[in-house]
C-alpha cells in the first residue's frame, strides 16, 4: 500500500478539501485526486463521499483513516530509530478510557499533551465497553483490571469506592456496614437492592442494601449525594477534594469497596511508539506510583 496515498487521504480529511490538502503537502491537486482513487480501487471501497459543497468520510473510510493515521505514524517512528533525533513527537494517538476515569483526569491531561508535544495529535474515546484495540485502531486503552494474556499492562493505581454524604443529611451516622439497611442509600447501577462487598484490610463483608433511588451513571449519583440524596458508595477519586473542603463526609471511614486495579493496556512490546511512551511519561506524572510498575 502507498503511504504517499494514504498521508495524502489523511490531510484531504484534515483539511476538508483536496485543495487544501495539495497546498499542505506541496503536491498537484491532480495527484492527490488520483492518488486517492487508485487508494479506493485498491480496496474496493469509496473512502470519500464528494459533493459540490463537501466532503463526507464513509464509514469504511472513517476505519482506513484511523488505521492509515497509526501506519504513518509508525512510519515516522521508524525515520526516528534511524536518526531523526529533532526531539519531537509526532504522530496520531488513539486512546480508549472508561467514561468517569476520562472526565475526571484526562482533559487537563490532554491540554498537558499538547503544550508539550504541539506535533502529535491525540483522539481519546470515552466508553464503558472493553474495545479490541487492533480492530477497532486504538493504541492503547485504560481498563479497570488488566488486559488479555496477549496484551501488555501498566497499573496506574488501584480504585476503591468509599461511601459518603452530604454534611447534615444524618443526625446518627452507622457505626458498622451492618446497620446500612437502616438509612437512605443512594445506588449505583440498575435496580434498587445490591449486594456490596466491603473490606477494612482485616475483615470482608458482604452487606445487602435497599438504596430507593438508582442512577446509571456516577455523575448524576455524585450530583444526587452532594444536594443532600443520602448515601453512596462512590469512587475515591471522585470525591477526595470534596471530603477535604467539607462538602461531603465520609461515613465508616475505614471501611471501602474491594480495591480494583486502574490500569494502561497496549496490544504488544512492538506497539510501544514515541507518541505512546510519551502518553505513558504524562500518566506516570498523574499516577506517581505507577512509575515503578
């Protein structure tokens, strides 16, 4: 496959327009066009949809972008190995992350990424699935637990869930998980009884609760909590700033959810690019403790 063909598909995407593209990559107009339909031959799909007034990525052309991106930058990974030593990082990054991981620390994670590495560009997809990372061209994903035995893993930290409320919502706070069926309990998930496991480092309990309200999604849970809805067993993450300026309150504070580990999982030894350690150099600084694993 031609890689002028598919860096030139790429900037026709980038920039909107083949004209734009051929005057980005200093090449004919004529070329570009050519070029991209020997590419749509070539696979026996149409990448692009033209009208007078745009153009439209197809659905297999939104696929053979995201793949083309990582072959270009692998190949610009490669010129590096062989002596381009500017000092900067290139390439498209695709990344996959669960939905509250992302909202709460990869924003200014992302903003941090771009101040220091202005060439490469990042794509981060927030869902609660577990993507196949080759299938669907993502580079690296953030699981809660490990990857498969094929993949390679980084632990970043381990998340508990601690349960909280708002200041003055109880006049008695439990004294131990057993008493919970007693007070208003705020659910996370479908259905309005669960099952939580708890742990103090020392003992296990399993505690049946009714909670009267559930939510499918820990944003609205956190928002219910915090205007007063009761209690709720809620990421510790999510909540740490909010316990220390007083807006919530930790209840049986030596108790949490069974620890589950937040980690960084890539396809292989081979898929370890420049763009994607210097992903991992950025995460590292978040997480410090990963750094060591």
């Amino acid at each position: 496959m031609d890689l002028n063909a598919l860096r030139e598909f790429s900037a026709v995407i980038e920039q909107g327009s083949f004209a734009a593209a051929a005057r980005k990559l200093n090449t004919p107009k004529s070329t570009v066009s050519k070029r991209i339909q020997d590419l749509e031959r070539d696979l026996g799909v149409r990448l692009i949809e033209r009208t007078t007034r745009r153009l439209r990525l197809t659905a297999e052309g939104a696929l053979v972008l995201a793949r083309a991106e990582r072959i270009l930058a692998d190949a610009e990974d490669i010129s590096r190995s062989l002596g381009d030593t500017d000092g900067m990082v290139r390439g498209h990054l695709r990344i996959a992350a669960p939905l509250l991981f992302g909202q709460t620390f990869l924003g200014p994670l992302a903003a941090e990424c771009r101040r220091r590495h202005p060439e490469m560009t990042l794509e981060i997809v927030l869902t609660d699935g577990q993507p196949d990372l080759d299938e669907e061209g993502f580079d690296a994903a953030i699981r809660l637990g490990g990857g498969t035995g094929a993949e390679v893993s980084r632990p970043l930290f381990q998340s508990t869930r601690i349960l909280v409320g708002a200041p003055g919502v109880l006049q008695q706070p439990p004294a131990s998980p057993r008493q919970l069926a007693d007070y208003p309990i705020a659910l996370y998930g479908i259905g309005l009884i669960q099952t939580w496991h708890l742990t103090d480092g020392q003992e296990d309990l399993i505690v049946r609760v009714a909670g009267g309200m559930s939510f499918s999604s820990y944003p609205c849970l956190y928002s219910a909590v915090i205007s007063g809805a009761g209690l709720a067993l809620l990421p510790e993450y999510l909540v740490a700033d909010d316990i220390a300026s007083g807006r919530l309150v930790r209840h049986l504070p030596q108790w949490s959810s069974l620890p589950v580990e937040v980690s960084l999982v890539y396809p292989g030894a081979r898929s370890l690019t420049y763009r994607l350690r210097a992903f991992i150099d950025l995460l590292q600084e978040l997480f410090p403790a990963s750094a060591a694993a």
